[in-house]
C-alpha cells in the first residue's frame, strides 16, 4: 500500500493548499502590516470641513 504523500491527488491537494497558505499569508502581510497612525489634528480637520449627509441631501 502506498503512503499518503505518494498518492497523485493528495499531493495536488497538499500543494493547493499551501500554495493558498502562502498567498493568505503574502497578501496580509503586505496589505495589513503597516499600522495606520493619522495625525488628529488632520483628522478632526478633515471631519469638519466635510460637509454631513443631511446637509448633502438638503441641497436641491
């Protein structure tokens, strides 16, 4: 009887799966490890200059 790992599709299945493993890992690293860290000052200028939904809708 062969072992597990030399059968044909459990070895595609392996390697999808750490194929998926490493893409998972890859794309939060690059996309999620950098901290975010705004300045408040800009922040609470940016809130205010923007104008809020019920005056966006209040305009004709």
């Amino acid at each position: 009887m062969k072992r597990p790992r030399q059968r044909p599709l459990t070895r595609e299945l392996m390697l999808v799966i750490a194929v998926k493993l490493v893409l998972i890992v890859t794309i939060k690293l690059v996309f999620f490890s950098d901290a975010v860290k705004p300045d408040s000052d800009e922040v609470a200028r940016a809130l205010l200059t923007q104008p809020s939904p019920a005056q966006r809708n209040s305009n004709p």
